[in-house]
C-alpha cells in the first residue's frame, strides 16, 4: 500500500478518538502516532502489529491492503520454452 493510504486509513481508523486515547492503549507517543498518520514516520513492525491489535483488524489490512488487490507482478516470464 502507499505510504498516504495507509495514512489516510490510520487516521480514519482512529475516527473520533482522542490521539492521547489511542497512543497510550498502543504504548507510543501522542507525536509518534501523528507522525505516522502523517506521513512523516513509518511504524517498525512491533507498532504496526499494536496498532492493528487496537483497532482490531490484521496488519495486512491495516499497511498493506492495497497490495492485496493488486495481480501479482508481471517478472517477464511468459512460461514458454
């Protein structure tokens, strides 16, 4: 997924919350969290799998959900001999 999409789902994950809610039940800082649905920062992996835990949904869905409706990539390989 891009790295806006993913920001843009974040945030819209996050809803009504109060950032402070939301960062202290995943364990980050209040600015960790709006750097990261900012753009400005991307989560390492123990982030990505809390937040994903906080909202209830996979990582896969969360950062990578775009990826999975993408064909899978074209290596050239034609399968002919």
């Amino acid at each position: 997924m891009k790295e806006a999409q993913a920001n843009r789902l974040l945030r819209s994950m996050r809803g009504d919350r109060r950032r402070e809610i939301v960062a202290a039940a995943v364990g980050i800082s209040v600015s960790a969290l709006s750097a990261y649905e900012n753009g400005t920062r991307i989560p390492r992996d123990g982030i990505k799998c809390a937040l994903a835990r906080y909202y209830n949904v996979s990582v896969e869905e969360l950062f990578f959900a775009e990826m999975q409706k993408m064909p899978p990539p074209n290596d050239g390989d034609t399968g002919a001999t």
